[in-house]
C-alpha cells in the first residue's frame, strides 16, 4: 500500500472527528448513527490494515475479546431491559474497536493531530462568538442548559471541556515535540495554541474538566523531570497555567463559590452514585446491557432525586452496572496490561508525553460524568489510545506531521 493511501487513514479519521464533534459531539440518534456507519466504512476500505492490527495483540487478548463479544450480544438479547439500546451500544463498541486498531497504525495518522487542534480552536472561537452574539442557541438548536459558559458546539459544558482535555494533550504532544528539535518557530505558535484552549477550559466552567486537566498535568509534570526535559521547559508551561487561571478568573470564582445553588447538584450526583450500588449489586453477574441505565435506574431511584437521570455521572460505576462485575473485571483487566506494557515506552516520545496529559484528564473526568457516552468525545479519546499503543512499539517514530 503507498504512503499516500497510508496517509488519508489519518486524514479520514480526522474528517471523522471534525464532523462529530460539529454537530453537538455526534449526541444526536442520526449523528452517533453516521459516525458509527462512518468507521465502519473506513474499516471496510482499510480493512488489511485492521487485520494486521488485529493480529498484533497478543493470542490471549484477542480470544478474551471474542468471548467478551459473543457474551455482550447474548446479554443484550437475553438480560437487557431495552435490547434494541443494547445492541445499539454494542454496534457503536465495534465501530470505535475498528477505529482503535485503525489508529494503532501510528504511521498512517499524520495530520490527525493538526485536525484536532484545529477543531479545538474552531469550537472555542465559535463558543467565545455565541457568548458575545446568541448564548441561547448552539447552531440551530436551543441551549437549554449552561447558559454563559464556553461549550463550543457542544450543549453541556462538561463534554466540551472533555473534548478540550484531549486537544491540550495534543498540543502538547506538539510543543514537546518542537522542544526536542528547538524548533523556535513552532514552540511560539503552539504555546500561544496552549493558551487560548486553556483558556476555553476555564470558560467551560466545567469544575471537573479544570480539576482533572490540573492534576493530570502536574502528574505528568513528575514525567518531565523524569524525561530529562530541561527545567525552565516545564516552568514555562507551569506559568502558561497561572496565565490562563488569571484569563478565566472570574468564570472560576463563579463555579468554585460553593452555595445552596452549587451544593444541590454536586449533592445530587452523589444520591445517584448511591443508589446506583444496590443497582449493581441486584445485576452483579449479568449485567443491565450497554446503554441500559436509563431504563433500569428509576427501579431504584428514590425520591431525593428528580426524574430523568439517564447516566450514573460517573463512567465507570455505569460501566460496571451494564457489564456486570465479571466482565467489567476482564475488560479493567485487558485496559490494565495495555497500560503497563506500553506506558513505558511510549514515554520515550514528546507526542506521547504530551498527549498523556489529556488523557489521564479525560480518564480521571470519567469519575464525576460521562463523556464516555458522548461519541465524538470517546472516539477521540480511543484514537488517543491506539496512538500510544502504535507509539509505545515505535517510540523514536513520528506521529503527526515531518
């Protein structure tokens, strides 16, 4: 296959990402049904490079996902309350599985990562315009929530700050990059790209977002040392943080000032964590079905709780209760030996680096809400994944762009 069609892999991908994420992070029925139908078709015309990535996991991964996978087609036919929603949620699995092993061919991504952070500066651009023009309105549809707050294209501040994590982790990755090669030039455009998504993030408002990105930079902050990335580097981007805090105080002071207004919801997703355990303890060994919670949850919602909680605001604790505690181990289990084989190694090269940082965000975010159930988000972040995975077996190579 020639370096051109290798090449329009990433492109693909990245039209991908640029047109969910567009339209309100492919939440919309007929938006997740077009990305899904999208990989599907990239699967289909790459697919040789599906099966050589395929077959580069390990004997006993590969059997464990099988199993995993007639098991979820038999829970959603056999145990779950919706079926129809169940087999929806296990299409869109095998769709983003496909578009992992696409990205795991880290010589085919180039440009991808330009086609995301572009996509971030065109979210935050347009998201800066709406607040100044029309805050009642994202493209044609009403903002019914989060009125005043920087959320792109997105309806919930919370997925666009999620979508934010990731971009930084690729501008990151870059500037790391044009660091190693002292390439003057490049380091100023992409510190002043840090600065201005950075402060999109503070304008999200999203408390969660700005916590998760902070400890997980400063996590990585302990890599930079580790790296031997020289010292001033590491302080420089450490000031670019307080620049942006300072930028966005005033959206901070007013998500961070704790009153009755800001306790009832914080409050609130608590009660659901609660009373999502007795849920998961009556389904330890099936399951409820992917993308079941919102059909089984009112069973054991109290009445502390107003009505239309459709996901448990917390990724993994709605992942447990729709897998079942068996599966939910295997699959922990598959996530835990890709990061301690591969992490290692991928640390060897800038992009990664960089890119850890959005990740981790986006993972320790997965605690307090679900972007995970947002498509353009999760696609995203998997690609993010299969990367590192294609980086990890190739940590001198290069990623995005010569």
């Amino acid at each position: 296959m020639s370096a051109s069609v290798h090449r329009s892999i990433g492109f693909l991908l990245g039209i991908n990402l640029a047109l969910s994420v567009a339209f309100f992070g492919a939440t919309p029925p007929w938006a997740a049904s077009g990305l899904a139908a999208s990989c599907f078709v990239l699967g289909f015309i790459f697919v040789k490079d599906v099966v050589l990535a395929w077959n580069e996991f390990p004997l006993g991964i590969r059997f464990f996902v099988i199993v995993l996978g007639i098991y979820l087609l038999g829970q959603s036919v056999i145990f779950a309350a919706d079926p129809q929603g169940a087999l929806q949620g296990l299409m869109m699995w095998n769709a983003m599985g496909v578009t992992f092993l696409l990205a795991t061919r880290s010589h085919s991504m180039a440009g991808f990562g330009h086609i995301v952070i572009f996509m971030a500066l065109v979210e935050t651009i347009y998201g800066l315009f709406s607040l100044k023009m029309d805050a009642s309105h994202v493209l044609w549809r009403v903002k019914e929530l989060h009125q005043g707050y920087l959320t792109g294209t997105y309806l919930n501040r919370n997925h666009f700050a999620g979508f934010l994590e990731l971009a930084l982790g690729f501008v990151l990755g870059e500037l790391f990059s044009a660091w190693k090669k002292n390439r003057k030039r490049e380091i100023a455009l992409y510190w002043a790209f840090f600065l201005f998504l950075f402060y999109g993030l503070m304008r999200s408002g999203s408390r969660a977002g700005i916590v998760c990105f902070v400890m997980s930079f400063l996590l990585t902050g302990i890599l930079f040392f580790r790296s031997r990335i020289p010292v001033r580097r590491g302080i420089a981007v450490f000031v670019a943080l307080a620049i942006g805090f300072w930028a966005g105080a005033q959206t901070l002071q007013s998500r961070f000032q704790w009153d009755e207004g800001s306790i009832e919801p914080v409050s609130g997703r608590l009660w659901v964590w609660q009373e999502t355990l007795p849920m998961i303890q009556s389904h330890f060994w099936t399951g409820i079905g992917l993308g079941n919670f919102y059909a089984v949850f009112p069973q054991f919602q109290s009445e502390r709780l107003l009505l239309g909680w459709g996901h448990a605001h917390n990724d993994y604790l709605e992942l447990l209760s729709e897998l079942g505690g068996p599966a939910f181990l295997g699959f922990a289990m598959i996530v835990g030996w890709f990061v301690i084989c591969h992490s290692k190694r991928g640390l060897l090269n800038p992009v990664v680096l960089g890119g850890i940082v959005g990740i981790v965000s986006f993972a320790l975010h997965g605690f307090a809400d679900f972007n995970f159930a947002i498509p353009a988000n999760l696609y995203l972040f998997l690609i993010s994944l299969g990367l590192f995975y294609g980086i990890s077996r190739n940590p001198e190579g290069e990623v995005f762009a010569k």
